[in-house]
C-alpha cells in the first residue's frame, strides 16, 4: 500500500518540461504562459519550459498573437501553438503559405550573408516584389500594382505614410528586423484600405548583435541591438546609422549640347539615424521606433535647379498589444513629418505633417476571429487647410479543414470619413481553398480598395495646388489560381491572377507634371513562376512573372505607366565550410513611362543586374562573426528605374556582423 502512494506522491510533485513552438514555422514562441493546475510557468528564448506537474496532466498554453492550446504533460512536452487570424503580431511564414496565397519569406541573417545592409535592398529582393526610386525613396510595385496599392507592415502596424499612401522604409534599421515576407494579391479584409496589389509583412528580430558596413561612393553604416530578458520576457534595444554621398558617374544622355556627356551625380547624398526598442512579455508587447533621414532632392539629369533642395523626414512609431481574457487588442500611433527647404528660393520652402491612430480588439469564438477597430488620420502641410479623417471596421475570418482541403474566407466592412464628406462604406471578402500534398492545387478570390489620399487629392497641379474630387478606387475583383510542388527540399509554386479595378486612380502626366485621376477601369493579369531547391553545399531560388496592365480613360486603353511587361530574379549560393558564394539577379522588363500606344520610344529598356558577394564565418573573441565583401551591379550596366534618373553603376561593399555565441 505504501508503495503506490509513494509513486503517488511523486508523479504530483514530479517536474514536467516542454517546448512551444508555433505550428507554421516551428520555431520557438517567447513568453507563452503555461499553466496546469496552480502552478504556472514562462518559456525562454528556446521556447523551452518547466513546470510542476505529472504526466498525463492537462497543459494550458497561451501567448499573445496565439490560439490557446491543450496538451497533455509527457516526459518532454512540444506543444504547437497555431496563429491567430489577426494583423498582430505579424507571423512570419516560412515557404508555408496561408491557403490561396503565393509567400516568399527571408531571413535577416540570410539576406546578410547575401550582401545586404539595409531594410530597402532586403524588400527589394524578395520575390514577387518590383521596387524602383529617384530621389533615395523606394517604390515597391507587386502584380503591377502602384506603391499606395501595397501595405508595408511591422509585426502588424502599417508603415505606410496615410498622407501619400506609400511606404518609405529608407529609415528602418534592419538590425530591427528578423524577417521579410512577400504576398502578393489583395488583402483588403486583414489591412483595409490600399492592401489590393499586396502585403509585405517585417516582423521584429530577437538577440543581440552588432554590424557595420561601408561602400563605393561614401557609403557608410553602423547598427547593434541587445536582447535581455525582463519580466519573464525579453527586453530588446538598438540604433542605427547610415548614409552615403550618392556622387557616383553616369552618362547624361539629356543634355542641351545634343551630346552625350559623362558627370557625376550632384545634391544625392543620404543620412539616416534611428533607434528602437521592443518588449515581449508574457501578456504584452511593446514595440517603439524613431527615426530621422536627411537626403538631397537631386533632379532627373541635365537638371541642376534642385541643387540646393532637402528633405528632413522624421517619423515615431509606438505600438502595444496586449491579451486580456479571451481578447485580444492592440493600439497603434504614428506621427511622420517631412520639411522640404530650398537654400536657392526659401519662399518655396514647405513643411508637411501626418498623425495616424488605430485600436482594435479580437476574439476567437470557434472556427471563427471576431474584430473590430476604430483610427483616424490628421494632415497638415504648407498651403492645405487641416484635414481629419476617421475611420472603423467590422470584420470576421474564420478556417476549416475538410480532410486534405484547407479553407479560409472572410468579410470586412470599412467606413471612411472626412470632414464635410459623407462616410464611404466598403465591404470587402476574401475566399480561398488549397489540398494539402505533394501536389497542392490552391484558389483564391477576393476584392480591395483605396481611399484618396492628401497627397492625390491637393497635389495635383504644378503651379499651384488645386484641390480635385477623386472616387476611392474598387478592386472589384482579385483571383488567383495556380499548383505548388513540393519533394524534398525542392519546390516549385505557379499561379495566374486577374484584377479589375473600377475608378483607379492613376497618376497621368499633365501640363506641368504629373496629376491623379480617376480612370474607369484598370485590368492587369498575369502569371508567376518561382522554384526553389536546397542541397548541403547549395541552395537556389529562381522566380519570374509577366504581366499586361491596360487602363481605359475614354475612348482609349493604354499601359500602365511603370508596370514592366516581364520581372524576374534569383540567387544562388555556394557553401563550403564557413565560406560562401551568393550571387543574387534582378531583372526588369520593358517598363512604359508615358501614357502613350505601346511603343519602344516610350519605354523604358529592359536590364539585368547581377551582384556577387562573399562571406566568411569565423569565431574570434567569444563571439561569431561574418565577414562579407561583394560587388553589386557587378556588370556595371547603366540603366533607369524612373527615366531620367540614373541609377549607380558597379559599386563595391564590405560589411562586419558580430553576434554572441
């Protein structure tokens, strides 16, 4: 008798440990709670718990961004924990896609080894994703949509500025981001207004680490962060700077003398001073970011009037999220302001301000994500009356499985007003299935939208601004089908797409410059191919697109300006020891720069870029280190993003990362 009670005893004092992990990704989740009975435990940065309990126990499992989970406690527990339907925090996908959806994700710490350094040139490598700029900005276009038609967000709060509509992430120290993901297609029923061309999600990086890097034409920067654990979490720090001269050669094939010409790019140069600070703890995050870029408006060539032009753009990002109960809820504040002085004509000097607010709340009731929330925006800028708009939205999604067949749909409802407007009510759904498999077949239908934004409705006229009425723009219609494989450690994903867009509102050359209208309807369709495959030595990944974007503005139909015809890239590297060989290419199309008929002396010349770089890992000092020193655009091709404005040549970069062991 003695003994069993004994063994009793034991099993309720006995200590269970465990490990959580999140279901897509199977990496380990932070600051879960685990509960069983009154005791109560915390996971580390490995995911990994203990607690006292006996097997067979029943384990609660919670976090943040999460579905609540069940196990039963074993000798070593791994529970898996799904992701909630929610825009917060931003789950990072790897290669497995949300059911009716093409993703391309990457790693910080891969694209690193690959040459990169900074937040634009990581987006601007992922498939799927086009990215072209003239004055230091970046404009990312994905299934030839415009740069207000794609929502950049940061573990779930958008980036993009509510006064222009497109996201600037020249200011975003990559030293604060540990992944980036490309979707592609609408998504209008997670992000709302101006998600119709597609999604490119950051989501924060953990640990500790320092790097510098500095290149041809001036090119410098220094980043570090540090993760220590506070509250049962971890608490994360950093800053960062970065810049460059910009004064690198380019032949002016535009000058006045009908000759070209050799010179060097003047009023370019760049700088950029951030720092952030992140928080997960067991029942909230925390996440701040604040930042400030100075760069040179330098013109298109052959122009020098803009030789005395700057800009000052400062931003300050500050979100929480937190899980009361069964809920979960989230707020979100952005300020951004841009100063633009001209030493030449101070009387053209202009200063501009946006302040954006958001809250919502969410509640997982069965199979379905119940959400609601409320923001308003606030703009302010030289020669434009105080403008507010508030906005709300209801929204449920929910998921389903039917033996080998995933589903998904959801539905959205978005109200938008302005001051001495009416509200603008837009519903919005979304409908996918895809069969699981080595064989995945996988469909998705959905719509979109985008409200005018400041900068659309006063910008619109060269010599003054002059307020125009413009109609938000309906993506009406948004489908894609297409069939992943997958074998091993190979995998390749085809899909096909239509948008119809009613009342697009498409940015037309004018007397002076270029203005915003309404169109009647935009159709761009296409297809996507990308193939991926990994051995111990190799790894590889290809991707290519070809797209035709017509609008029609009365009686004729015309190509969208800056929409390439065909896009594409890869990289492939080379592995031996701790040494590698990474060569990345981007390559772009014929691109239209006129609203013209379709004709080469209206178009942009198709390019292909190839940057080669190598790395080096090696321990010194109790640390890891990676050394990588590449060439970009190795070719040294001359070519345009914008027409008119060149882009560098071959250009050289060295680059020092240093983590803990």
């Amino acid at each position: 008798m003695i003994a069993p009670l004994l063994l009793a005893l034991q099993a309720q004092t006995a200590e269970v440990r465990g490990r959580v992990v999140d279901a897509q990704t199977r990496e380990p989740v932070l600051a879960a709670t685990v509960s069983a009975g009154g005791a109560r435990a915390l996971t580390n940065a490995e995911g990994r718990f203990a607690i006292a309990a006996a097997p067979g126990d029943t384990l609660r499992v919670r976090r943040i961004g999460y579905r609540a989970a069940l196990a039963v406690a074993g000798r070593d527990s791994t529970v898996a924990m799904r992701p909630a339907a929610l825009p917060l925090p931003a789950i990072a996908v790897r290669e497995a896609a949300p059911a009716g959806r093409a993703v391309a994700s990457r790693d910080a710490a891969e694209l690193r080894e690959a040459g990169t350094s900074s937040v634009g040139a990581a987006i601007a490598r992922l498939p799927y994703v086009s990215a072209r700029g003239a004055r230091g900005e970046l404009s990312l276009s994905m299934r030839g949509s415009r740069s207000e038609q794609v929502v950049v967000t940061l573990d779930g709060m958008a980036l993009n500025d509510p006064a222009t509509g497109g996201a600037d992430v020249s200011d975003l120290p990559l030293a604060a981001v540990g992944r980036v993901t490309a979707a592609p297609g609408a998504d209008a029923v997670g992000h709302g207004s101006g998600a119709s061309g597609g999604v490119v999600a950051l989501t924060s990086a953990s640990g500790t680490l320092a790097a510098a890097s500095a290149g041809a034409f001036g090119r410098y920067g220094a980043e570090g962060a540090t993760s220590v654990g506070a509250a049962g979490g971890a608490l994360r720090l950093g800053a960062a700077v970065r810049g460059a001269r910009n004064d690198f050669p380019f032949v002016n094939r535009a000058g006045s003398t009908g000759s070209d010409s050799v010179e060097s790019r003047a009023n370019a140069g760049e700088r950029h001073a951030s720092a952030f600070a992140s928080a997960v703890l067991p029942a909230v995050q925390l996440l701040a970011l604040a930042s400030e870029s100075r760069r040179g408006l330098a013109g298109p060539m052959n122009v020098r009037v803009y030789d005395d032009d700057r800009s000052v753009s400062r931003r300050l990002l500050l979100r929480l999220a937190a899980q009361p109960g069964r809920w979960s809820a989230s707020a979100s504040a952005r300020a951004l302001s841009v100063a633009y002085r001209d030493a030449g004509a101070p009387a053209l000097d202009a200063d501009a301000r946006a302040l954006a607010a958001d809250a919502d709340a969410a509640r997982a009731v069965g199979p379905l994500t119940a959400r609601v929330g409320i923001g308003a925006d606030h703009f302010r800028a030289t020669g434009v009356s105080a403008q507010r708009r508030g906005r709300a939205f209801v929204a449920a999604t929910g998921a389903r499985a039917l033996g080998a067949y995933a589903l998904t749909a959801g539905v959205r409802v978005d109200a938008l007003a302005a001051r001495g407007t009416s509200a603008l009510v837009q519903p919005s759904v979304t409908v996918a299935g895809e069969r699981s498999g080595a064989v995945a077949p996988f469909v998705r239908v959905g719509s979109g939208f985008r409200a005018p934004t400041l900068y659309d409705l006063y910008l619109s006229a060269g010599q003054r601004i002059v307020p125009r009425p413009l109609d938000p723009e309906r993506a009406v219609f948004d489908g894609e089908t297409g069939l992943r494989l997958q074998r091993g450690r190979a995998s390749l994903t085809g899909s096909v797409f239509l948008r119809e867009t009613r009342d697009a509102i498409v940015w037309l050359p004018g007397t002076f410059t270029w203005s915003p209208r309404n169109v009647e309807r935009e159709r761009v369709r296409g297809a996507e191919l990308r193939g991926a495959a990994a051995a111990a030595w190799w790894s590889a990944d290809a991707w290519a697109g070809a797209y035709h974007s017509r609008f029609t503005a009365g009686e004729g139909r015309h190509p969208t300006p800056y929409v390439p015809y065909a896009t594409g890239g890869g990289t492939l590297a080379l592995r031996r020891a701790a040494t590698s060989l990474t060569g990345t290419l981007r390559a772009y199309g014929r691109r239209p720069f006129a609203v013209a008929t379709e004709a080469r002396d209206y178009e942009l010349p198709g390019v292909a870029l190839v940057d080669l770089h190598v790395a080096h890992r090696f321990v010194a000092w109790r640390a890891n280190a990676l050394v990588t020193v590449g060439a970009d655009n190795a070719g040294d091709v001359a070519w345009e993003s914008v027409r008119r404005y060149p882009a560098p040549g071959r250009s050289w970069s060295v680059g020092l990362t240093v983590t803990p062991r």
